[in-house]
C-alpha cells in the first residue's frame, strides 16, 4: 500500500479481465436503468466504507448478475449488508437500507465457479425504492455526500483518533508500512475514521452503525471509543502473552541449567545421588524412631520416596522436606506417665500465688481426678477476671505442679481460622497452627497448653477461628484434631488446655459451653499489700540488681502505693511503682551517694511525686442530688457519681456523660417512679411541671451502661427534688422496678473491694444478692456495714439525711 493506499487497486482494474459470462449475457441494457438507479451487491457479513478498497466473494446469481452488469455498463455498484446472515436469497426487505456507492477495480473468476471482486468505497447512499429483484437487485439511490467538518474541535477529535490509531497499531503483530502511512496521510476527518473503522475488528452491527452515521464529529467519537476498548483488549493481550512467554523461558532456562549441571557432574566423576541417599536414609531412620501412628507412618514414607524421585533443586523438594521435618518432630509417642504429688503442688501454687482459697482448691481437685485417672478427660479450666490477677502465672504454677512443660498460645486479636488449624500445604509458606506449633515447641503432647486471651478472638473474612477451637476444646473430639498443614489426626487429649478471659461476653455460646469458667476477683487492699510484701518486692530488687542489705520498703510505704498510687482490680501497676522506686535506689547506690535506704511512706513523694487518687466521696456528696453508686467494668470493680440538677422548664429530662441505652432506660424508670409517688416522698407537683432535670455520671469521656445504677439513680432524683443530702459514707447498687421493689445484679464482689478501697464505710445491695455475700473477702466485710434493700423505701430511708423542714403544700 502506498502514500495512496488505492492507487495500486486502480491500476491493477485497467487490465482486469471480462468474463466470458459479461459478453454473452445480456439481462437489463445499462442505457435503460436511471440515473439515479445502482446495481446491488448483497453481502452476508461485510461493510465497505468510503475510501477503502477491499476484496469480495461474490456467490449469489443475483449479486454475479449485478456485477458483471455494472462492468460491462462501466457503471458503480451499490454494497448492502444483510440482517441475517444466514439467509441465502435475501430480498429487499432482508438488507440494510445504508451501503456504500462502490468502483469495481478488477474482477476475476476462479477456477471453482466463483468470482472474486476488488472494489473501492466512493461515498454513502441510501436505499430510498427498490426497483427490481430478479435477476438482479436494482435499487433507486439517494447519494449522501460528506459533510463538511472544519474547526478546532473537529481537529482535535482528529489528532486524538490519529493517536489512537497509531498505538493500535504498534500492539499488532507485522503491521504493514502502507497502512501506518495512509493513517498518518489521510486528511480528512471523515476518511480517516472510516479508514480506522474498516480495519479495526468490529461487531457487524457496529460497522453498520458507524456506515448510518453521516454527522463526521459523532461518527469520529464512536470510532474512539470503539478503538479505546478495542486498545484495552490488545494491551492486556499482550501483557498475558509476555507473562507466559516469560514463565515458559525461564522454567526452560531451569531445565537446561540442570541438565548442564548432570551433565558437568557426570564428566568430574561426581555422583548427586550420594548425598541425597544418605539423606533419605537418615529420614527413614528418623520416621522409625518417632513411632508414628499408622496413618501418619503411611503418609511420612510415600511423601519420602517422593522426595527421594525429585530433584534437588526443584521447588517442591524444599516442601516435602519442610512437612517430613514437621512430621518427624511432633510427640507422637504416647507419653510417659507422670506422678503427682498433692502436696507438692499445695506448696508450688502457695509459693506461687497469695490468697486465692477456693481458686487453689479447685486446681488441687483438678490434679487429684488426674491423678487418679491419668488418661479420664479433664475439664477445660476457664480463669476469667480482670488484668493483672495471675491469670497466666497460675497456668505456669499448674504446669510446674504437674512436673509437665508449659506452653503458651496467644490467641489476641486472632481472626483466621487457619492460625488454629493451619494452611494447606498449597500455599506458598504454608505452616501448622499455632496448636501444632505450641506442642513441637513443647516437645510433649501431655503439655500444660495456656490459651491467653480466648475473649479477643474475631471473625474475619478468611472464617472464625472460635469455630475452629470448638474441636480443639472438646475432650470427645481433640483425640483426632486435623490439622490442615499436617493432614493426618493428632491426639490433643492428653493436652491440658487452660484458658483466660478478661469476660464471658465476648467468647460464644458453644464454646463457652465446653470450659469450666473460674472467676478471679479483684485483689483487696491487704491481698495487693501481702503480694507486694511477698512476691513483688524480692522480683523487683533481683530485676534492678539489688539486694535486700541495700534496700527495704517499709509497710507503711508500700500502704501508701497501693492506696494514693495505684488504683487497680490486679497488680500489675504496683509493681510497676515499686520497680520506679527501687530503681531511685539504684541510681543512689551506683552513684556512690548512698550504700543503703530504707524506704518509707514520707520518701514517695519525692519519687513517685504527688499522690494520684485520693478520697473525694464526701466532698462529691455533700450537695443534695450527688449519690454514689457501685458499678462494675473488665477491669474490676469502682465508684460511680450520680448528679442530678434542675432548672425552670417544662418537665423536661437531659442525660449526659455517655450512658449506654440499658442506663438511660434505668433513669427513665427512677423518674417515672419518682413521678408516682411524688406525694407518698413530699414532692410538689409543680417542681416536677415547671422544672427540667439533667442528670450526668462523670467521667464522661468513659462510656458506661448496664441497669445496676437505678437505686443510685432514684435516690439522687428524690434527694434533689427534696433538697435532702445523701449520707456521703453511703454506696449502692442494684435495679429497680416500676413497683419500686430492688432487683439482683452482678459483680457484687468487686464493687463491694472498690467500695471498701475508696472509704466507704456502708453499702446497700439488692437482698436478692444475699447469696454473694459469702465470696466476700472476711477483711473487706469487717469494714463495711450491709443494707439489703427490698424495695427503694428502705434505699431512701437509708441514705438521705433527715429533712431540714417539712416541704410547703401546693
């Protein structure tokens, strides 16, 4: 194709031959057709556009008879597509009725019987009569002629159509020079986009679209945005042939590698299967002695003498070896039974951890049963409280007592199934789970396992791994947990599993259901002060290097840290402030200012700096509407501050200080209840009318919900509405009713140590909780005084101080 891609198609016309057919035959003198009348050629799947030459195969009579007419009569042709491709003696109403005026440049019949014709686009036309069918299709024209299309826009559709065409272009395979050419040269914006449309692969249904479309700029757009996908295609086309084309070069590289490689050994004398024999063997030997069972022994030996076929340096070799190793170190055998000795493990847990009576006695009953029945299945032990209260170090304390090895599992903020059960071994750096993991590292399958945090798991999108521990934790099921990675059962039934928990909401029914739940509670005052007295001092000064010649905390002192410094259910913070204080002390004594101290209550300001908390409930409870109420959180219990106040209004209510929608419920109900018996406590109506009441609980950055703060929140509202005071030494807790009668709740226990810690001296409880007061610490109970409530009369008789004077009547 040259600068003119048709100039080659014209010259070739003036020497084209006439068929024998064209002489003889004679159907319809040219002379008798009209002007405007065109001899038409149907086609079953082609579009010719202006401007372009193209070669077609004409079959049909009718379509010959037309041809060989229009040569002989040196008249043009007129090219219709069909509607159905499939139709063999189209009529006029089975074609299209916008085709292309076309010059027949040469015309050959072959030696089967057809005849092949090379025509050239002249201009659009539009079928506007048919004429005749037989013999030959004869249709009166209206020729459409190009529009003009001038000005910048027009010009820049046609420098980016150009663009386009260009890059499509360059992402074919051998693109002929003529054709890069006659896009760069075509000028018209017309004759370049049915010169881009012709030679782009199309829909027939959009060729003929972009034939009916006379307007020049839509008719480039459509081409554009045809080429734009067409170009995707091409580019993604071609990045996937370069990928594979790159795979396949280099795993053919490999492959000539090693076979140069077997072949420089095999010229040095040097045999590769030496090594690798004496490594089988060595595996053999190994799968022996770790006494598999016989399903796993099975799989361990077919996965050797695959192992043993491949190559070296093949990818998959790594693999197995990878999963024989992981099989040939695992505790398979069963394990060697090991003696308990009570009061042994009496002495390891009292030596380990203070206080903690019925928690200790039921781990000894844990170890008697496993003594008595090594191989029965135990309960799964669930320690739940809040942070810092030995949790994990009982854990170690029963591993220590069993004479078994301890292994720890994390499961926070686990959220993927597979860190339980493992990865197939189709993934890439695909491993065990963390179960399978702990017992290699355990090197004992009748290991103490600590599951920390059993709370904090999550299900994400790769599934829910609480649903994957339900085997794990299930003494019926564990003796043949899958691992995915191992792909063979392993006994986890000799495996004491414990777990810990800050709370039970969070962990799901099922498997709440499998675990025997212990509840830790908060530490008191004298259980934190013997911990620190006992344990916590003699860590702290082997931790900073000191010993007990060097430096001392007095009592008093370490009274003082848990009382003005710490505020906490555990210890952990109380160890924190003793390590500062004894590392003050290590700093005097590695400076030479001092060779010993001895640390008392007057030396911590100093150190530590001023107290951090201090005794503010009279204070807060001195004005009429402040009750103090006891509430419980994960991290033990604490005090919790109603305040109420009212202002002219309309009997409105306001509620601040981020309360949940149970706590907002519980005030609604208090001043319902407050409503009803406004005449029974004093109150006039009128206070109740004209005046709206906001109550707020402090510390409102903190949110805080639950239905256990109702009393407190019924005595504040009535204190308020009475201008009477509430007994600053006085907490409670408790729900209530619209009856008024005061219902159970939880956490008795650790509101009642939080109470105790902040200077309460009474406490009113639901009589309904009764049943706790045995769980209370002795020590804690001597300071208190007790008021069981059944209904919110005693509550107010209870904590307001008495009326100054009578309230006015209405």
């Amino acid at each position: 194709m040259s600068d003119n891609p048709h100039t080659e198609a014209r010259e070739a016309a003036s020497a084209a031959p006439v068929p024998a057919s064209a002489a003889s035959s004679s159907t319809a003198p040219a002379a008798d057709l009209p002007d405007d009348a065109l001899l038409i050629v149907a086609m079953p799947d082609t579009v010719l556009f202006p401007g372009t030459v193209s070669p077609i195969l004409v079959g049909r009579e009718s379509s010959v008879a037309a041809a060989e007419q229009a040569l002989r009569a040196e008249r043009p042709i007129g090219i219709l597509m069909q509607k159905d491709t499939e139709n063999q003696e189209p009529g006029a109403a089975d074609l299209y009725t916008t085709g292309t005026v076309a010059n027949i440049l040469r015309y050959v019949t072959l030696p089967d019987g057809g005849h092949h014709v090379v025509v050239q686009g002249v201009q659009r036309f539009r079928a506007k009569e048919f004429l005749s069918e037989q013999p030959m299709l004869t249709v009166r024209a209206e020729r459409i002629e190009e529009p003009e299309a001038q000005g910048t826009v027009i010009e820049a559709r046609v420098l980016h159509l150009r663009q386009q065409a260009l890059e499509a272009l360059q992402l074919l395979p051998n693109v002929p020079p003529p054709l890069v050419a006659a896009v760069q040269n075509t000028a018209g914006a017309g004759a370049l986009a049915d010169l881009v449309a012709a030679y782009m692969e199309l829909e027939r249904a959009d060729r003929q679209s972009l034939l009916e479309t006379v307007d020049v700029a839509e008719r480039i757009d459509k081409v554009s945005t045809l080429l734009a996908k067409r170009i995707e295609v091409m580019r993604l086309s071609q990045e996937i042939g370069q990928r594979t084309k790159a795979t396949f070069d280099e795993r053919q590289k490999e492959a000539i590698l090693r076979e140069q490689m077997a072949a420089i050994k095999k010229e040095l004398g040097e045999t590769e299967d030496d090594g690798k024999s004496q490594e089988v063997a060595e595996l053999a030997k190994a799968i022996d002695e770790a006494k598999l069972p016989p399903e796993a022994d099975e799989l361990a030996r077919k996965e050797l003498r695959r192992y043993q076929r491949m190559p070296s340096e093949a990818t998959e070799a790594g693999m197995v070896r990878t999963y024989l190793d992981w099989l040939i170190a695992l505790p398979w055998a069963e394990p060697e039974p090991r003696a308990i000795d009570i009061a042994a493990a009496r002495k390891v847990l009292d030596e380990d951890h203070y206080g903690l009576a019925k928690i200790k006695q039921r781990i000894i009953e844990f170890l008697a049963v496993r003594k008595l029945a090594p191989h029965g299945k135990s309960p799964i032990l669930c320690f739940v409280g809040p942070p810092g209260v030995g949790k994990t170090s009982l854990g170690q304390s029963i591993a220590r007592a069993m004479d078994r090895p301890f292994a720890h599992v994390s499961l926070g903020g686990v959220h993927d199934e597979a860190e339980i059960r493992g990865h197939r071994r189709t993934y890439i750096g695909a491993m065990p789970g963390n179960i399978v993991q702990a017992i290699r590292k355990a090197k004992a399958r009748d290991c103490v396992m600590m599951l920390d945090e059993i709370d904090k798991m999550g299900a994400g999108v790769q599934g829910d791994p609480s649903a994957a521990m339900l085997e794990v934790l299930d003494p019926e099921q564990n003796g043949a947990f899958r691992d995915n990675y191992l792909g063979v059962p392993f006994d986890l039934s000799r495996v004491v599993f414990i777990t810990t928990a800050n709370m039970l909401d969070t962990i799901p029914g099922p498997l709440r259901d499998r675990m025997e739940i212990i509840e830790l509670a908060s530490y008191t005052e004298n259980e934190k002060f013997e911990i620190a007295r006992r344990y916590l001092v003699r860590r702290e000064l082997e931790s900073n290097g000191i010993t007990e010649t060097q430096a001392t905390i007095g009592d008093d002192a370490l009274h003082a840290i848990i009382r003005s410094y710490t505020r906490e259910a555990g210890v952990r913070n109380l160890r924190r402030e003793i390590g500062r204080v004894l590392r003050h002390v290590a700093v005097r004594i590695a400076d030479g200012s001092q060779s010993r101290m001895d640390i008392a209550e007057g030396d911590l300001t100093e150190i530590l700096g001023q107290p951090r908390f201090e005794n503010d409930v009279a204070m807060r409870t001195g004005t009429p509407g402040v009750a103090t109420g006891l509430a419980w959180t994960p991290v033990g219990g604490d005090i919790l501050f109603i305040e109420a106040t009212s202002y002219p209004g309309k009997g409105g209510l306001t509620l601040t200080g981020q309360l949940g929608d149970v706590m907002r419920e519980s005030v609604q109900a208090a001043l319902s209840l407050v409503k009803h018996r406004a005449g029974e406590l004093g109150i006039a109506p009128k206070k109740l009318s004209e005046q709206d009441i906001h109550v707020h609980v402090p510390a409102g950055a903190t949110p805080k919900d639950g239905p256990s703060a109702g009393v407190a929140m019924f005595t504040a509202l009535v204190s308020l509405l009475t201008d009477r005071g509430v007994n600053s030494n006085t907490a409670m807790t408790g729900e209530i009713s619209l009856r008024g009668l005061v219902l159970p709740v939880g956490g008795i226990k650790e509101k009642i140590i939080a109470a105790a810690a902040a200077g309460i001296t009474r406490v009113m409880l639901p009589a309904r909780n009764r049943r706790d007061y045995d769980d209370i610490p002795a020590e804690v109970r001597e300071k208190l005084e007790f008021v069981w409530l059944e209904s919110v009369d005693q509550a107010i008789a209870t904590a307001l101080e008495p009326a100054v004077s009578a309230p006015a009547p209405d």
